[in-house]
C-alpha cells in the first residue's frame, strides 16, 4: 500500500538524516504518537574536502505528512451494577479518542445482552456537557440519532450518559447490562486497514490497534420496595373489659412493613380520627417513644380536622415501624 510504503521511507530518511544533518522536530507526541497532518521535513548533507577546501552538498527536501491512526478506548463509570428501580435510571462511560486526529464517534447502545433478566429501554445518548461527572436534564446534550459525538481532538476524553427506562415487570434483585459502543466516523477494521484520503489535512486514516470500535459494559440490579400497612384495635371499656361503648378507649396500632431491597423515602403515614370518637391527648407515639401532637420538630402531628400524622422519613427495605394512639369513644 501507498501508506506503507511512505512510512518505511519515512524511517530511513530519518535515520539517515539523524546521522548527516538535523531534523524538524515534531508536534507533541498524543496517545498514537505525532499529530495526524504534521510534515516531516529533512534534507541530508554531506561532507567532504575537495583540494584542501572543505565543501558541503545538501540533497533535496523530503516532506512526509503523518497519516492519521484511528483508534478509541470506552469504559464504564460506575463502579458495580448501580442500584435501579422500575423508572428512569442512567449508565455512565468514558470514551477516549486514542488516535493521533480529530475524530467523531458514532455510539450506538445494545439492550439485548444474553444473560439479561430483563432488557432495558434506552431513552437518549448524552454527553456530560459540563464535565461534572452527573447527568443533568436540560444541561447535558442529548444526541440526537445516530449518536454521533462531535469531533474530538487526541488524547480527549468525553463522559456519555446511556439513559435507560427500567420496566415495571423487572423483579426485585434481577439484573439487566447494557453494551455500549463507539465506533470513529471515518471507519473500522482489521488493524492496518487504510481510508485513502480520508485523514487530517487530506493524508491518509489508517486504523490502529483497537480496530477504531471499543465497547463497554454497564449494568443495574433492580430494586423494588414496598410498603404494606397493618392496622389494629384493642378495646378497654369503662368496667374492665373489650366491649365499645361510650367510654371505651381505643387503641390503633398501625405497623408500617417496607420490604424489598433499597430505601423507600419520604414515607408519611396518616390516619382520620374515627367519626364518634374523641382523640386523647398525648397518646401518640412511635416505636412506643411519645410524639407530641404539636407541628413541630418530632415526626408527629394531631389536629381534630386532619387526624394524624407521622412522618417515617426514608425507610431501608425489610423495616417496620409502629405507630400507636388513642381515642375514646364519645
């Protein structure tokens, strides 16, 4: 190939020249080595003495243009499958333009990976356009179809955000992976494979070691919580007994049963005062320690028109909570 031979050429000139004369010094050396586009120019000289009078001949100019390499790396972000529920949830990678030319990247994210519990929907494709490292809707652009990055400079690095919709059928604990995949616009192959014509400042692409594809692996493990609510009454009537007549004080139980993995949050739980009752004050509690009925700052409230209120806060999976008060009967 033409490439081949320009390169193999390049090499002696250097050589020989490094001996003879001086060579132009190249650009900064990017992750594939000198930049895509830079002319290597050298002109060897020779010595000699002709009749006693020293002399020197320079031969010709010889430029050779740096074809570009086409080569990309792409790993996940996160450090473990991160921790989803049914609903939007988002995978992070980094993609590294590894070649030694500016090049785009077409990304394209796989949902339908063999051992899957369950498949995810991709939402979007982002680029973390802040660089801070956490999607933010309507900051971070999203990509339009086909995915395809800008043009990126060597050695520069791009976090992409895979957004992906969690079925409501996903199964507490099941596990769902995503492939992504990021291929240079300009082309893939076999390594060595050359884009005549298509590299920087019209030199030649030439794909490098890692075929100019890379792919990357992200995962979520499903976790769904919920909670359940089991209400009680004891009775203590005026005479010592359980019968409900005026008089008669009741006490509700309601335990509050979150089961699952992961945390639930933001759980309030509320309840009427009965109709033909009477709330007694100073009754309500939780986990048996008192709440006071004020709006204040412990987790309880009472007030005749709104019942009560207990806020439970966020609740790890497989916890119960107990909430207690009284009322007597009018």
């Amino acid at each position: 190939m033409i490439t081949d031979t320009r390169l193999n050429t390049s090499l002696s000139i250097l050589l020989g020249s490094a001996l003879l004369g001086g060579v132009v010094a190249p650009a900064p050396a990017f992750a594939e080595g000198v930049t895509a586009g830079t002319l290597i120019e050298n002109i060897a000289v020779a010595s000699y003495d002709e009749g006693g009078t020293p002399r020197t001949v320079n031969s010709n100019t010889v430029t050779v243009r740096v074809d570009e390499l086409l080569d990309v790396t792409l790993t996940s972000l996160d450090p473990g499958p991160i921790a989803g529920r049914p609903g939007n949830a988002v995978l992070a990678f980094e993609l590294t333009n590894q070649g030694n030319g500016p090049e785009a990247f077409r990304l394209v994210a796989d949902t339908a990976v063999a051992g899957n519990d369950f498949d995810v929907a991709v939402q979007a494709i982002a680029i973390d356009s802040n660089a801070n490292g956490t999607y933010e809707e309507g900051v971070d652009e999203i990509l339009a179809s086909p995915h395809t990055t800008a043009v990126l400079a060597p050695d520069t690095m791009l976090t992409v955000f895979v957004l992906v919709i969690v079925p409501d059928a996903a199964g507490d604990t099941q596990t769902s992976t995503v492939v992504l995949s990021a291929a240079a616009v300009t082309g893939t192959g076999s390594p060595g494979t050359a884009f005549d014509g298509a590299g920087a400042d019209g030199g030649d692409a030439i794909v490098g070691t890692t075929g100019a594809l890379a792919t990357a692996r992200g995962s979520l493990i499903n976790s769904v919580v919920s909670v359940a609510l089991v209400k009680s009454v004891t009775l203590r009537d005026p005479f010592g007994g359980t019968s409900a007549v005026p008089g008669t004080i009741a006490t509700f139980t309601i335990e509050a049963q979150v089961t699952g993995t992961g945390t639930i949050e933001g759980l309030v739980v509320t309840d009427a005062i009965p109709a033909g009752t009477t709330y007694a004050p100073g009754t309500l509690a939780l986990d048996a320690a008192a709440l006071s009925d004020a709006t204040d700052g412990d987790a309880g409230a009472v007030s005749d028109a709104a019942g009560i209120a207990v806020n439970l806060g966020n609740v790890d999976a497989e916890a119960r909570r107990t909430i207690t008060f009284d009322v007597v009967i009018d």
